[in-house]
C-alpha cells in the first residue's frame, strides 16, 4: 500500500477523536432486567457481535473457519478478565444497531465507526482505532486514475447498505451516482464486472484486496477526507457496563495490548491516540 497508509490520519486525527461526542444525543432507556456484567458472569459467556469478513479486524477464514483480527484477540482478553469465555456472534453493519438494543449480543467489537445516526441510539467506548475512506477499482479502469476523478459526471460509486461509507458519500458526491448495495460483496462484484468504477472502504479492509485481488488497484485520497473513529458499541441503559468497556480500552492503551494486537495485523498505524 505503498503512498496510501495511514500516514494520512496524522496531524488532525487527535484533535479529531479529542472534539468527538462518543456519547451522541439521548436515547431511549431500555436497561435490561438485570446488568449485562449480571448476566455475563451468570452465563459465564461474553456475547460479542462481530462482522466475519473484516479483514484484519474480525474475519472467518473461509477453510479453517478460524477466526483472526485485532478485535477478535482483544474481545477474548476481555473475556478473560471477566473470567468468562468470549461467545462470538455473526452480525452487519447493517444489523448491528438492532442485534445490540434486541440483546442479542452484550458488546459489537469490530471496529464500529462512531457516526451521529449510531449515537443517537448506541453507547460508545473509547476509540480504538481510526481510519479514512479508500477507494478501490480495477487496473484496467480508464476513468479513474486520482482520487480527483471520482466526483465527475458518469461515475459510479459504490457502497455497502448500513455503512458509514453510504452516509458520508450520500453527503459529499455532487456529480457521480451513488450505488447502494446490499453487500460488501455485491459492490466489489459491480467494479470487478465494470458496471461501477469504484467501491469506498476503510484502510482494514483495503488490505484485503491488495493481498488477494490482483485485478485491484487503491485510490488514496491526498489528504484527510473523511477519518472516523471506531470504537466498541454497546446497547443503552447499562452505565455500569460501559463504564467496565471504557476501563478495559483505556488499559489496553495504556499497557501496550492494543497497539501490539493492532500489529500482528499490521494496523499498528491507525491504533487511535
């Protein structure tokens, strides 16, 4: 990813995650009958919501069916200070929002960008991570050669439904068309095939199709564009429980484990300050 790093989350990035309100409007208060740290000792499980296809972040290796990524690791080391073990749940982006205030899981950890439209009715921790939008075409497409030529008359831009990417691209594109999708792999089919010329992800899940799809190219933007930061997301009502998350990321920060779980899938650069 050569000229398109992290790099580019320096010098605003801090002031960044000091300005934002992780905490978002009031919403309604739904606490469940009994705490969530209650019911996680009694079940002695952590429910934690996770997407498989986040490559570096929360991702089912689709042989061994073994999964790996910096939250996968870091929601089994705060399973272990529970003392409990960490019960993995498949979720979306899409879904998320629903899978957390219908308790299905006691915690979303997979790098779950802090949007206003999640605030309003989610509980966020700490950022962990922070990263800016990419985009990702073929090499064979003609249009597109700087991130200048997405934003023109007959471009299409594609996204994923329920991500940030369909929010923050509804509200700055002004000529291209906007192609909403119901999948992350729907989208990257549109460019594969030529019937979109971009797709808009985050730096994580560049990676992927650096690694493995050698019809890929990236498109970095020249400057900060729009950098989110991401944190762990949690259903509201429960202040106990999200003062406990809150405790786990500012140690994790402070001891070193989340930059070194952040590492060994090379997203060391996008750890959040």
């Amino acid at each position: 990813m050569k000229g398109s790093g992290p790099g580019l989350l320096q010098g605003g990035l801090a002031a960044l995650l000091l300005g934002a309100v992780l905490f978002g409007p009031a919403a309604a208060q739904m606490p469940p009958a009994a705490g969530h740290l209650a019911r996680i000792e009694a079940a002695d499980a952590m429910r934690v919501c996770i997407w498989p296809d986040y490559y570096g972040i929360t991702y089912r290796d689709p042989r061994t069916q073994a999964l790996s990524g910096v939250d996968i690791d870091l929601a089994r080391e705060l399973a272990q200070e529970l003392g409990v073990r960490a019960q993995f749940i498949d979720s979306s982006f899409a879904t998320l929002v629903d899978d957390l205030l219908a308790d299905r899981c006691d915690i979303a950890m997979f790098a779950v960008g802090v949007t206003p439209a999640r605030q309003a009715r989610l509980r966020f921790s700490s950022p962990t991570l922070a990263s800016d939008i990419y985009a990702i075409t073929t090499r064979s497409n003609r249009r597109i050669h700087s991130w200048a030529d997405i934003d023109k008359p007959g471009t299409v831009v594609a996204v994923a439904k329920g991500t940030l990417h369909e929010t923050v691209m509804r509200e700055k594109l002004r000529f291209a068309r906007l192609l909403v999708l119901d999948t992350p792999f729907a989208r990257e089919q549109e460019v594969e095939a030529g019937r979109a010329d971009v797709f808009m992800t985050d730096y994580p899940y560049s990676r992927r199709f650096l690694v493995n799809a050698d019809w890929a190219r990236l498109i970095s933007p020249p400057a900060p564009y729009h950098i989110t930061p991401y944190a762990y997301a949690v259903a509201p009502g429960d202040p106990a429980w999200l003062a406990r998350v809150n405790r786990f990321v500012r140690d994790i920060k402070q001891d070193g484990r989340l930059r070194r779980a952040a590492a060994r899938y090379h997203l060391e650069g996008i750890v959040a300050p």
